[in-house]
C-alpha cells in the first residue's frame, strides 16, 4: 500500500524556510520594483486596443464566477498531484475556503477605511467626464455607475471594458483580485513545493499577471496590488502550514 501523505518525510512533507522566503519573494519583490517606478501601468491611450482584453480575460479568472472555477481546479490538480485521499482533499478544500473569506473581510474592512479612488474615475475626472471625486463618491453605487456608463459611452470603449468599470465604482485599497490571486499562488504553491513541485513556478506568473491586468485596466495603483500580495501571501502562508502541518 502506498504511505499515506502524513507519512512522507519530513524533507519532502514540509517546508524549508528558504523554500517559503523564495517563493513568497516572487510574487511580492516584482510588485515592490514597479510600485517603486515613476510609471502608473494605467495605459489610457489604449483603451480601444484590442490586445487589452486579454487583461480582463485574466481578472475574470479570479472574479465571479471565476475565482470558484479557478479554485476548483487547483483543488482537484493538487489532489491529483499529491494523491490525496479524501480527508485531506476535504480539509485542504476547507482551508481554501477558509482563506479566501478572510482574504475578503480584510479588503473589505480596508476598502472601507482607506476610501482611496480608483485610477480610472480620477482620469475620468480629469477629462471632466464624471463629477469632482469627492461629490462622485457621495452618490449611491447605482448613481456612480449610471455615470461611468454614459462615460463609457462618450469614450466609445469597448462592451466589456465599459461594463467593468461600471460594475466597479467603489474603492481601489487594496485590490480584491489580487488578493485572491495571491492568495491561491501562495497557498497550493506553498503546498506544491513541500509535496510535488513540478510546474509549481507557474503559480506566480499567473497570479502575477493578474495584479497587472488590474492596474493596466486603471483599477487599481501599483501599491494596491503590492499591500494585497503582502496581505496575501501572509494569510495563504498561515493556511498552507496549517494543512501540512496535519495532513
């Protein structure tokens, strides 16, 4: 019979702190460099581009429905990977949930004290096509999104993109997305590094791409998604060791 995963040994069924430090600088040490740069990602001269849906293709992942879908599959490669049986798949499954509603009552509360506009309605500011930030913000959602809608309009942007931003007209710290991109590199990765690490690189360059396409969009400032990687990172750092620390 083959050893069950608790029985692995310790070399290959945790991990090292080099192994954690390494990987956790991945996904943070990018974000750190280009919120450093004079540079804001928020490409306005190419909102009709059409190379910019893939962007929004890549937020989907982690959006609504897609974070359930995203999710799902990495439950079940990391089953296959690893050749869980069913109570570490349930409590892995468990883990994973536990962390994403944490990850979302800590934006939320932080949204909520922080207040910071996002970069797309202070540019729409600018050209004077939504009302000054601070009387935009004093409106109800459905009044905001009324106005980016006509907006949208004005600038003859694309279906999807005027879509989006219609349905994000709250707040831009941190960024929600990231988070929750963060999290799920930071989590399996983790998990994948102590047990199976073939392709486990592949988590940080798609979660990475996912920070981007948020700021390249306007949704977000570099340093939005540079505090969600740290709030993420830390928070899928304490889940992974929890799991692997029992199964």
């Amino acid at each position: 019979m083959p050893p069950h995963a608790s029985s692995l040994p310790t070399s290959t069924a945790s991990l090292t702190r080099s192994q954690v430090l390494g990987f956790t600088a991945l996904l943070i040490l990018p974000l750190l460099l280009l919120a450093t740069l004079p540079w804001q990602p928020f490409l306005t001269g190419s909102l009709q581009s059409g190379w910019l849906w893939w962007s929004y293709a890549l937020t989907r992942m982690v959006d609504i429905p897609g974070i359930g879908v995203s999710g799902a599959l990495l439950l079940l490669l990391t089953r296959y990977k690893l050749k869980l049986e069913l109570a570490p798949f349930i409590a892995l499954g468990c883990a994973l949930a536990a962390l994403l509603a944490s990850d979302w009552v800590l934006k939320s509360l932080i949204k909520h004290l922080t207040e910071e506009p996002r970069p797309y309605l202070l540019w729409l500011e600018s050209q004077a096509l939504i009302p000054a930030i601070k009387h935009f913000y004093a409106s109800s959602v459905d009044v905001r999104s009324e106005q980016v809608h006509a907006a949208s309009q004005l600038l003859a942007l694309p279906e999807w993109l005027g879509h989006h931003w219609q349905a994000e007209v709250n707040y831009a710290f941190p960024s929600g997305h990231s988070i929750a991109a963060i999290s799920l590199a930071q989590f399996f990765g983790l998990i994948w590094l102590a047990r199976a690490p073939t392709g486990v690189w592949l988590l940080p360059l798609w979660a990475l791409g996912i920070g981007l396409s948020r700021m390249v969009m306007g949704m977000h400032w570099p340093v939005d998604v540079l505090a969600s990687a740290l709030l993420g990172t830390l928070t899928a750092l304490i889940a992974a060791r929890w799991w692997l620390h029992r199964y």
